[in-house]
C-alpha cells in the first residue's frame, strides 16, 4: 500500500503520550539536562550509548541512540527540529525501521526553583503486519513506561544537582 508517494508505505499515526512531571529545581538546572545528551544512557534503561556534541545548542543538532529492545541493538539518529532555550526542545528520528518518533520536552517555570517538565510523544507505525505486530507487542505501552521513567529520572538528577541543593539549602534559612 502507498500514500500516493511512490514506494512510500503508509503510516498509521498513534495517539501522542504525554507525561508531565513537577520538579524541584530551576528551569535552568533542568533545561542543562535535557540539552545534554550524552546523559541519555544514564536516563533511559534501554539507552545503551549515545553520541553526539556535549550540549544539543540549534535546530539541525544531530545524534546517534543506540538502545536495546527485545535484547537486540538498534542505533538511531536524531535531529533538533524545536529548540527554544530552557523552554522547549523538540527530536525527530526513528528507533526502529518503518516508524518515526518526535519527542517534544517542555519546561514551564512555576518559580524560580520549580518547573513542570512535559514531554510529549508523538509517533507513527507502519500499516500492515509489522504495524500489528508492534501494537501487539504493546509499543505504546512499553513507550509510555519508558518515557515515564526518563522523566522521573530527569527530576532526580535535576533534584540531585547542586544548584538545586543550594536553593534549598537557602529556603530554609530564610
């Protein structure tokens, strides 16, 4: 089956997940976070190496993922396509053949040591017997997991960082 594109399998578009996590830091200390992606194997458990610039900085920034899923490698690449610094960071890539992925993370300061982190999934599968296969392999469910835990892991480092145990450590003695 073709889009009308020739030799472009159609793609069945998935609902977006979203997550949205308060945490205790600044925007700042949170945004460092997320722009470095050389962390990401230190956030994600399926996230096994990735490479690429120390800090994610402009739209066009590139890097490679390399995960590991039903006990199998997969490497994948990504490119900024949003990028509003420490507010919004936007990738697009594919983690395996035949869909694409587009993460959005949004940060939205509520003080100056508080922001919510929201981020958003949106991805599209591949029609026919892999795109079956994958919903009943559960993929949005095991995204949803995935995503739930990065996100908890971002505000545990964020939480971690000296920054924000300094800002703590002057709420208190005020």
């Amino acid at each position: 089956m073709s889009d009308g594109t020739r030799g472009t399998p159609r793609k069945s578009s998935t609902p977006t997940l979203a997550i949205h996590q308060d945490i205790h830091a600044s925007p700042s200390t949170i945004w460092a976070i997320l722009e470095g992606v050389r962390l990401l194997p230190t956030l994600s458990p399926s996230t096994t190496a990735a490479v690429g610039p120390p800090a994610l900085q402009q739209v066009g920034d590139r890097f490679d993922q390399t995960v590991k899923l039903g006990g199998r490698h997969f490497t994948s690449s990504w490119s900024v396509t949003g990028f509003e610094f420490e507010r919004c960071l936007r990738v697009e890539g594919s983690v395996l053949p035949g869909t694409q992925h587009a993460i959005t993370e949004t940060i939205t300061s509520e003080s100056p040591t508080t922001a919510t982190l929201t981020m958003s999934i949106d991805y599209t599968l591949p029609l026919g017997l892999l795109g079956r296969l994958a919903a009943k392999l559960g993929a949005e469910r095991r995204a949803l997991d995935e995503a739930t835990q990065v996100v908890a892991s971002i505000r545990e480092t964020a939480e971690r960082s000296p920054a924000a145990n300094r800002t703590k450590q002057s709420k208190r003695s005020t």
